[in-house]
C-alpha cells in the first residue's frame, strides 16, 4: 500500500463486494488512493453454482475475512505512513454494512520505538526439538497438559498486551489455540496419549516478512533466528550440522528433530526467507 497523494491519511473504507474487496484512504485534503485486497468475494459461490443456498456459517467465513483484512490494511497503512511521514497510523474501525463494509478513522501517533533496532527486546522462542519450547516466562514442552499450555497462551497474550488466545479446529489435533506476538503468532496444538491425557504435540511459530512488531518474535534454534535468514541459508545450515533435510515444495522437513519450516503461499521473491516453523512431538514415544 501507497500514500499516492504524499498527504497524511484521516479515513479509511474497506468494502467487499461479489469479485473481491478493496480499500481507499482518504487524506487530509478530500485525496483517494484505491488498493486491491488479496481475498475472494462475498457472494457464496461453490464450484460455480449460484443457485446453492447460501449455508449458515458464510455469514461468519465473511466476518473473519474482513477481521483479517482489517488487520492487513492496519499494518500496511501504519508501515506506509511510518515511511512517508515517519508517524504510526491507528486505525479505529466502525461497521457501515457488517461484515463487507467498514469505515476507519485514522490516528496519528509517535513511531513505535521497536522500529529501531535494539529499543525493545524481541520475544524469544527458544526451541528444543524432542522436549518443546522455551518463551521468557514459562516453557512449552511436549509434557505439558494441555490446561496449561493454554494458561501459558494467556499469559504471552498478558505479556505482550495482544488479544486473548483463540481456539480453532486443526485436523488430527485435540485443541488448538494461538497468539498474537507482535505482526506474529504462536499457536500450540495439543493430542491426547495412550493414557487418556491430553497434551501438548505441535508448537508452530510464524512471522511475515518486514517488521516484526513489538515485540518481535523471534524463533530460536541453536542460537539462529530460524525466519530471519534465507531460506537456502538455514537448509545448508542444518545440513552442514549434519541433519537429513527433506525438501518438498516450499517446506523443508528435518524428520529426525521433528522440526518444519516454511515459506509463503504465493512465495516472495528469491532470496525467500521461512515464514512459519513448527516442532512436533515423535507420537510414537508418548
């Protein structure tokens, strides 16, 4: 997203509608700048019969499309506005037409000081492949139950100041919840063992490309920021370390550390970077 009109944004609209959505800022002088969004229509629409009835849930697959979209546009508009103007843009969000059509009022504040490297100390996430996590006040490991690994998620999400940890449905997990770490998540997903007890299996953390946030999440293995350097870089890495590295797509699996790591769907351009990690717990021993 552009500032195409070198004026401060005040307002912002998101509107969906049947081919896609998009969004204009307004600046302070009445100027419109016109972005496309990268999501599909409002009209339901499966494998191209229209005269299916719309199902129950669409209402709410919309809702959290536009939830989501919000957050886009928050996070490009303030990286847009730090660039041009050297000022961090706030969006308050109002429903014109729930949930296809929003209007925001544009707030502008002081730059968040973890902008410059060294202000604020990034979240760690210190990973041990066979044994879980390590986070600044509490450890996620693969013992963990899963009560509380989820009052661990609550206590990031206090430390951090994000919103409360939310639950989604995962294929072939228990429970899944994840939090907001800055512009990243963690998420933790838990299974239940041969004894009954359910416990935590997959940590994933993920971290888009540009700035991270505050704080910053910062995925650690061994010392290395798993997302920070190129892609190609971390696979010689590990495979100078000795590990079997299975490489399939965007993905390299290390299987012998149960470790996963990702680049993006549609991939950034060469040099790439990993955007999300995962570590999962060997079933076979649990």
């Amino acid at each position: 997203m552009r500032i195409e009109t070198g004026r401060p944004p005040v307002r912002v609209l998101l509107r969906g509608g049947p081919d896609g959505w998009h969004c204009v800022v307004v600046d302070d002088a009445g100027g419109e700048g016109r972005t496309v969004l990268p999501a599909s229509g409002t009209r339901w629409n499966p494998d191209g019969r229209r005269d299916d009835p719309e199902p129950p849930w669409w209402r709410g697959r919309l809702a959290d499309t536009a939830e989501g979209l919000r957050r886009l546009v928050g996070e490009r508009l303030t990286d847009a506005t730090f660039a041009e103007f050297g000022a961090e843009a706030a969006i308050s969000w109002f429903a014109v037409d729930e949930p296809v059509e929003w209007e925001g009022l544009v707030t502008l504040a002081e730059p968040d000081p973890a902008r410059f490297p060294g202000r604020v100390p990034p979240f760690a996430v210190t990973l041990e492949p066979g044994r879980g996590a390590v986070l600044p006040d509490a450890h996620l490991l693969f013992s963990t139950r899963a009560a509380d690994a989820w009052t661990a998620l609550d206590a990031v999400a206090e430390h951090c100041g994000s919103p409360a940890p939310r639950a989604a449905f995962v294929c072939g997990f228990a429970g899944h919840r994840s939090v907001r770490v800055g512009r990243g998540s963690l998420a933790v997903s838990t299974e239940e063992g041969a004894d009954g007890v359910e416990r935590l299996a997959e940590i994933v953390v993920a971290r888009g490309p540009g700035w991270g946030g505050n704080p910053e999440l910062r995925p650690r293995l061994d010392g290395v920021d798993l997302l920070d350097d190129p892609a190609g870089d971390v696979v010689t890495l590990f495979r100078d370390l000795g590990h079997e590295v299975v490489e399939r797509g965007r993905t390299a699996r290390i299987p012998a550390m149960g470790l996963a790591l990702h680049e993006p769907d549609p991939p950034a351009p060469r040099p790439g970077r990993f955007t999300t990690v995962s570590l999962r717990f060997p079933s076979a021993g649990r």
